[in-house]
C-alpha cells in the first residue's frame, strides 16, 4: 500500500484498511458458519451413525413397537435401518383388548412365528423407526420359559 501525505491520501488509505478489515470479518464467519453447521449436522441430524457400533444383545429380547406389538426373540443385527430378529414368539390373547388393557387374569398365548396363515419365516427385519425399546429377558422369565418348554417339544 502506497503512503500518501496528503489528507485525501490518508482517507484513502484508511477506507482500504477498513475494507481489508471488513473483507476478513466477512470470510471468518463464514468460516465459522460452515463449520458449525457441519458439526450440527454429523453430530445432531445424523444419529444413524451412533446406531452401528451397537452391540447385539444376546439372550431373548423383548422388542416393543410402536403399534403395542411386542414380539420375543434373538436379536441378530442392530444395523442403521433395521433390527433382524429370529426364533420370535408373539403374545395373543382370546380377548379384543389391547396389550395395555390386559389384567393377571387374561388368557394369553405365546404364539411361534411361522404358523400363520400366510405362513411366514423364522425372521423378521423390524425398522427402527418402529422400535420403541429392546428389553432383555431374565432367564427365569416366565415367556423364556415357555420358550424353553415350546423347544422341547
């Protein structure tokens, strides 16, 4: 930059110093902008990436739907999208209630997957957008027991 003795020249010269300085407050947040929004999205929107470094339960599990469906079974794979499930068992009862609505006193059937009429696989893939919980089973649980007693059977 040129020196100008001039008062003129000063003010010139004063002008382009607060544009230089203008110019760099202007890219610095923008900077800091992009970088915000990219930390806000890879550690806020995109949750996705948590959900593949979950261990796979081991034992029965209990898989709760959003639509009051409970389903029983081995977890294999927890992945982004899906929960892979197999050996699954479902509660029916002989009353229309739902789940929530159900006493001691109600007459409940631990169902197999596969007897239905249109006669499905061992298998389910369940999206995670429907999965409200996973909950394991203890050992002693009376659904991992007649899971047992179905097996041997």
């Amino acid at each position: 930059m040129k020196k100008v003795t001039e008062q003129n020249g000063q003010e010139a010269v004063i002008e382009k110093r607060s544009l230089n300085l203008s110019l760099i407050a202007i890219i610095a947040l923008s900077l800091i902008s992009i970088i915000s929004l990219s930390l806000l999205y890879f550690f806020g929107f995109n949750n996705q990436q948590n959900i593949v470094t979950e261990k796979v339960p081991e034992g029965v599990q209990a898989v709760f739907l959003t639509n009051g469906q409970v389903y029983f079974g081995e977890v294999l794979d927890l992945n982004e999208g899906n929960i892979s499930l197999q050996n699954i068992y479902y509660l029916q009862s002989d009353k229309t209630t739902q789940p929530s609505q159900l006493d001691a006193q109600s007459d409940l059937k631990l169902i197999k997957l596969g007897n239905e009429l249109h006669g499905p696989e061992d298998m389910m893939h369940i999206n995670r957008d429907h999965v409200l919980f996973i909950e394991p089973l203890k050992k002693d649980s009376k659904v991992v027991k007649a899971i047992a007693e179905y097996t041997i059977k």
